[in-house]
C-alpha cells in the first residue's frame, strides 16, 4: 500500500511538472523575452518595406529593443512601451522626424501557423503599423532561445544618484564562468567604450553589430577566465535609465562600475578579479578604481585595451583647427564659458550640434578628463595593450599612457584594430565595425588569459 502511494504520489508530481512545463510553452499572453516574425509596410508613394523583425521584450517599465536584420539594425531602443498580457504598443523613431512609427498589436491565442521548435506554443502577436508616410501590419511569436553554454544573467546594482533620492539602478548583464570553474578562477568585468556601447561591445548607431566583447568573454572562457560584463546606464537593455546621450556622465558610470566591482570583492568566489576596458571605457575603469582606493579596496588588475591617452580637450582644440578663424574663435568663447558655467549666445549653425544646450554638463566633464594622469594613478597592476591596425588611437596618443604609468606592462597585437578584432586590410578593418564575424585575435586572448592568472606573459 505505501509502495503503490509513492508511485501514485511520484506520478502525481511528474505530471505536475510537465504540465507546469508544458504551460510554461504555451503561455497564451505576452510577457517579457524575445519575439520573432515579420514586419510589412508600404508608404503612400508606393515604396514597400518588408522583412524580419526581432522584439526584445524588457520587464514592464524597461522598454524593448528592436532588431530589423536586413536594414542591419539591431538593438533599436523603442519608446512608450507598454503591454498587458492581451495588449501591446510601442513607438519606433528611426525612420526620422513626422515618421515615428506606432505598433498596436494584440495576443491571438491561435495564429493558425504550424508550430516549430523556434518558438513556444500556437500563439502570438499580431497588430498593426502606422506613420504619416507609412502603413502596414506586423507578426510576432515568442521565440524559443537557449542560453549559451557557460552563460547565465546576472543583474547588479549601481551606485546612487548623489543628487537624488532614486534607488540604484538595476544593471542587467551577463556572467560566463569557464567549464571548470573553481575558487580559484579568476574574473574579468568587461566594460565597453563610452556612449550607449553595450555589454556586447555593440552601439545601436553603428549598422550592423561588432559582438567584441562578446567574443573576448567566449575567448577566455575558454582559456578558465570567467567574465561580468553589463549594460551601462543608456545601453543595451538598460537604456530607460539614461535616455538622452548627452547626460551619460562619466563620473556616474564610474561609480556603478565600483558598486559592481564591490559585489565581487565581497562575494570572495574568484581568485582574483580584474577590469579589461576598451577604448573610453578605460577612463570610467580608472576613476571606479580610483573611488575603490578611497574606500580601502582594490582588485587585481587592469588590462587598457585600445584607449588614448590624450586630454579631451586637447582632442577637442585639434578638431577646431580646421575651423576658419571666426568660427574657431567662436567655439573657443563658448567652451570657456561652458569650463567656467558661464552663459553664452546661441552658437552659430555650424557649432549648434556640438554645443547644444543640453550638452554643457556632458562638455564640462569631458574636457577635464585627464585619462592618462587616471589610469597612471591606479592602484593595481596595468597591462596596456593596442592593435597594430588600429586606426583611431595612434602611438602618440598611447604613448601618452606609457609615459604615465612607466611600470606598466605592454603589449602591441599584430593585425588588431580598435574593435579588438583580427584584420588583414583596411578594407576589413572598416568592415568589422559592422560584422561579427572578425574574429578576437588569439594572442591577445592569450596574454589577456595571462595577465588574470597572474602568469608570464606569452
């Protein structure tokens, strides 16, 4: 009797979880992940759009992101965002001002296509599109995707706003533990360059999508290096947190990147933890480093990957050179009355862009960046590393981080370029700012493996 109530009770939950399971696939409403299908539209002049979409679907009052493949678009942020589980609406502003395109779809419970293992259930959303110039339909079902090998999701809290009474913000991002993975692994935080670059290394600006840190984090785990890498306030997946590029401070970027550091440091799981930043990523690592040394801390190490050495506005006085007379005396008045917080007139056509209204707070703090006296001062052992096919940071530029910081160790990657890819021409130097296929080069993955275990350089 207590036999056959085991088995009945065993049955029981085994049917419990594959009916929960089961339910699980076939959830008859829309929810946050991802959702695949098409996207028709035609404009009044008769010109027709059509292809594949891809909706990345965030948390309710995170927003989505938007994937249009072949227009080599991916990771659109998408305004006005709001679902229930029947409802769905969004706005999509790349198709330039007066053509913001509404989406308004709804969950159909059948959309009468045969399933495949791609997507969960019969179901999906179905809806329409609309512009002044612009109308159309759209399709979507909710997407089957895996989580690669190694990978799991791994959100952290930022720092404080020091002038509000907002909590943290929640930074999504990702971890890739090694297969063997121990307490002794080390941990690398991968941070990308400045602006809206996500934890991928991927700016939706740029067509296409370049995946460097994505591949470097693949690259070292195979070599039994575990990486963190994050969306900054503004990128990837959170971009509500800071929509207008303008106010992405640096110093507030640096302090979420200490407060991520700090979970490290306190968890104790890894032997040793380190930062490998690119490009203007490298000037947030190095004053997260310096509000880690004020509070009594540090990690292991800091691997410079691609960065310049060169003062903003000494970058800035350059550019102005090619400026007639009048215009450069111009646009010099208004960055010394932005450096003092002074007024100014309205600038000039040619210099309203740049030294827009909106971009004073961002302007002050850049100009008074000094990378190299940063990344000289931190307190922890520097690797300074630069691709010899890298066309945007020069050897004078690098050379000004040398010079600061003598001790450091450095390295010169053959054929590697700015994005840290591989490149045998210039003709694929351009092209791998669009297309992930350029590989990480292997010495570098290899002195980067190196430089986290603490062993000789190879």
């Amino acid at each position: 009797m207590r036999t056959r109530f085991r088995r009945l009770a065993l049955q029981a939950v085994f049917a419990f979880l594959v009916l929960g399971f089961l339910g699980a696939q076939n959830r008859a409403e829309i929810s946050a992940g991802t959702w695949t299908g098409t996207m028709i539209l035609k404009a009044k002049d008769g010109t027709s759009l059509s292809g594949a979409i891809a909706l990345r679907l965030l948390k309710p009052g995170m927003g989505a992101l938007l994937d249009i493949p072949e227009q080599s678009m991916f990771g659109y942020p998408l305004d006005e965002v709001s679902y229930s589980k029947s409802r769905i609406s969004f706005l999509f502003g790349a198709l330039g001002e007066g053509e913001v395109l509404k989406f308004d779809g709804f969950y159909l419970a059948n959309l009468g296509i045969a399933r495949s293992s791609e997507h969960l259930g019969d179901g999906g959303i179905v809806g329409t599109v609309s512009s002044a110039s612009w109308k159309g339909s759209f399709t979507l079902r909710e997407a089957a995707l895996r989580a690669e090998a190694g990978e799991s999701p791994l959100a952290l809290r930022g720092a404080k706003d020091e002038d509000g009474d907002n909590p943290p913000p929640v930074l999504p991002g990702t971890l890739r533990l090694p297969r063997r993975a121990g307490p002794s692994t080390p941990i690398a935080v991968l941070v990308a360059g400045a602006g809206p670059s996500d934890r991928n290394g991927n700016n939706f600006n740029v067509p296409g999508k370049t995946d460097s840190l994505k591949l470097l984090s693949e690259a070292l785990a195979l070599r039994g290096v575990a990486t963190f890498r994050y969306d900054k306030r503004g990128s990837g997946e959170a971009y509500t947190l800071e929509r207008s590029s303008s106010s992405l401070g640096y110093a507030r970027q640096a302090r979420d990147l200490a407060a991520v550091f700090g979970y490290f440091i306190d968890r104790r799981e890894y032997g040793r933890i380190l930062v490998m930043s690119m490009n203007e990523g490298s000037w947030i690592a190095a004053q997260a480093l310096e509000i880690l040394a004020r509070e009594g801390r540090a990690i292991d190490g800091f691997a410079v990957l691609g960065t310049s050495g060169e003062a903003p506005r000494a970058t800035l006085l350059k550019s102005l050179e090619g400026l007639d007379p009048q215009t450069r005396k111009e646009a010099m008045a208004i960055l010394e009355a932005i450096e003092a917080g002074r007024t100014y007139p309205e600038p000039s056509p040619i210099l309203a862009d740049f030294f827009s209204r909106d971009r004073e707070d961002w302007i002050r703090e850049w100009v008074s960046l000094k990378p190299d006296v940063d990344i000289g001062a931190a307190d922890t052992p520097v690797l300074l590393v630069r691709g010899e096919a890298d066309l945007q940071v020069g050897n004078e530029a690098f050379d000004l981080l040398a010079a600061a910081r003598p001790g450091a160790a450095m390295r010169s990657i053959p054929s590697m370029n700015y994005l840290l890819k591989r490149v045998n021409s210039e003709e694929e130097n351009y092209a791998s700012f669009s297309d992930p296929r350029f590989p990480i080069p292997e010495a570098l993955a290899d002195l980067l493996a190196a430089f986290a275990k603490a062993q000789p350089a190879p």
